[in-house]
C-alpha cells in the first residue's frame, strides 16, 4: 500500500504563476485609490516634504499636473489638502472663498472634475496658528459646538469651490449631521461626506505636520481623536453615529495598525468603508527602503492588499499614482 500522507496538499494550486492568477482573492483596483494631495499658498516650486520622499508640497500649477498624472492613472479621487500662508486662531482660510483651498478646488474641479472625484480634507488644523482640529476656549480647549460652526462654513465654502467630497477628519461629536443639515440649506444636497469615523490619535502621522507647517509647540489630539487603547466597540459607535447622521462613506485611519477595527466596520457597515495608510505608514517603508532593508515595490503592494482583505472598499494613500500605474 502507497502512503497517502500527506492527505490535504494546499500548495497544488500555489504551484505556477497561473494557478496563483486564478486563484487570486483580492484585487487592487486604480478606481479604489486616493490620492491625497498638498497644496500651498503662494509657492512658485513645489517643496519635498523631507519626511516623506516623493511627496511635495504643490504650488498651483503643479497640483493640476499631478492631478492629471493620478486621472491618467485611472485614480479614483484626489483629497486636497490646502496650506494658506497665514494662519490664525480661528482657521480664516478654511472658509474663504479665495483661501487656497477653495482657489485649489476651482482649479482641479475645472481641470479634471469629470475625470475623478475631487474633494478636500474639511478641517481646521491644516489653517490654525496653533494646529488643533478646531477653535479653541479660552483655557485652551478645542470647543466642539464652536468648531461645528466653522467646519459647517468651510464645507459649503468648499462645495461652492466644486469639492465633490466633504471630509471632516476632526473628530468633532455631531460633525456629520452639522455638515449635512448645512450643504443641504445652502443647496449642495448633491455633495457628498466622506466621514472620518474611526480615527485614532496616532504617532503615525508625524510625518503630516511636517507637510501641513504645524506649529513646533503642538499639541497632542487625545481630547479628540480616539485613544488607540480605547474600549472595544467605541470605533462601532462613532461609525454607526456617522451613518445615522448621514455619512456617504466612512473611514478608519490609520490603517495598518487598525486591521482588526477595519475588519469590524466593514461588517457592520451599509456604506462604503475607507482606510487612510497615513503618512507615518508611507515613511516607513520609504526609509527602510532607501537603505535596502526591505523591497519597496513588495512592501507597498503587500501593505495595501493587507488593507483591501481587512474590509477597505476604498483607500487614501500617498502612492495611489504609481500604484494605479503599475496595475
Ligand atoms: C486632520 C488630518 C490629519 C491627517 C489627515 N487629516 C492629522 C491629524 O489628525 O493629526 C493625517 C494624515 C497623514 O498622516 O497622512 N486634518
């Protein structure tokens, strides 16, 4: 009698580049991708972000051309991020309608507004002298209710911009439902919200506050954004919160580090989910890359299949333009 063992040889169908194609479970598609994009006031060159290689800061001209670079690539939307010159305590910017943002959005949404989605990020750190996600108190706290005001102003300054996608990302309690009840009376029923729901106070977006100029003395977001330790079901709750108060999509951010989170709001979730591979999960692998510790091409692909099998529908990554290329 010949043995049998072993009986189960899974690696059959691993065998040959062929077999490994059929087989495949998950797929990256370029309409899936998100470029986020940085933009700032008056520059005439476009500035490396020293934190993350490849990434600059964008005058105007070179952010069109960008923008065509990710449309060409088949990219799904591009997430503008605006840098005014000035900033102040109250975000003047945000809500401008010759801020750079919305200068940026009229600029994108004419060049390639019918070639992807384009939107920008609504929030307020990107525009305050002091970097919080919001107004502050006079002892220094970020206001919620005072915040919601401001966050309301910007996103109909930005729809009226031509964003096609409002993105709050400061973990303010009733952002969505604010924003919602405002697009709607200022006549941007039309316009959608993507939510950042699941956010986490992270040390994985170091290399942002680099990019958006946060002021040195910065502080930390941990009376906002959720604490990365925080009780099991919180992520569930802010979802559900989102989606009851109108979000159209929904995101956990970071991504690599929150798996497990993504898994669980793409199985309760009746709306799109996203996932941001923020800018600490890009420099990583870009610096352990450029000295030849790890396979940069591997590591990229590997991290956003990771991310697409953990439940993202949709994801924000600084990559998003050669990725699409190489697909
Ligand atoms: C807030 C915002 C942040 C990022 C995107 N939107 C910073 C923060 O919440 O602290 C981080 C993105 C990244 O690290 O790539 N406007």
């Amino acid at each position: 009698m010949t043995s049998q063992f072993p009986a189960a040889r899974p690696r059959r169908l691993r065998r040959t580049p062929a077999l490994r194609r059929m087989v495949t479970g998950v797929r990256l598609h370029p309409s899936e991708l998100i470029l986020p994009l940085f933009v700032k006031e008056g520059l005439t060159e476009p500035r490396p972000v020293g934190a993350m290689p490849g990434v600059v800061q964008h005058t105007r001209d070179s952010l069109r051309k960008a923008a065509h670079e990710a449309a060409e690539a088949g990219v799904g939307c591009v997430m503008l991020f605006g840098i005014p010159e000035e900033k102040d305590g109250y975000g003047s910017a945000a809500d401008d309608p010759e801020g750079i943002t919305q200068v940026a959005l009229r600029d994108l949404a004419a060049e390639v507004g019918d070639a992807l989605v384009v939107g920008a990020d609504t929030c307020l750190d990107e525009v305050t002298d002091h970097g919080h996600c919001g107004v502050l108190t006079p002892s220094g706290e970020v206001d919620n209710d005072l915040t919601l005001e401001r966050y309301a102003s910007m996103a109909v300054a930005q729809a009226e911009a031509g964003s096609q996608l409002i993105s709050p990302s400061g973990m303010m309690d009733g952002q969505v439902g604010y924003i919602r009840r405002a697009l709607d009376r200022a006549g941007h029923p039309h316009v959608a919200i993507l939510a950042y729901s699941a956010k986490f106070a992270s040390g994985f977006y170091g290399p942002f506050r680099e990019a958006v100029e946060m002021p040195a003395n910065f502080s930390n977001r941990n009376a906002y954004q959720q604490d990365p330790a925080g009780y099991r079901g919180e992520s569930l709750r802010e979802v559900a919160l989102d989606i009851e108060e109108g979000a159209d999509i929904v995101m956990v951010k970071p991504a690599l580090a929150y798996l497990d989170i993504l898994h669980q709001v793409k199985a309760m979730s009746d709306v799109p989910v996203a996932a941001y591979q923020v800018s600490g999960e890009y420099a990583m692998i870009e610096a352990a890359a450029a000295n030849g510790w790890i396979d940069r091409e591997r590591a990229i692909m590997e991290s956003l299949v990771a991310i697409r099998r953990a439940g993202a529908d949709l994801i924000l990554t600084y990559w998003a333009t050669e990725v699409a290329r190489s697909l």
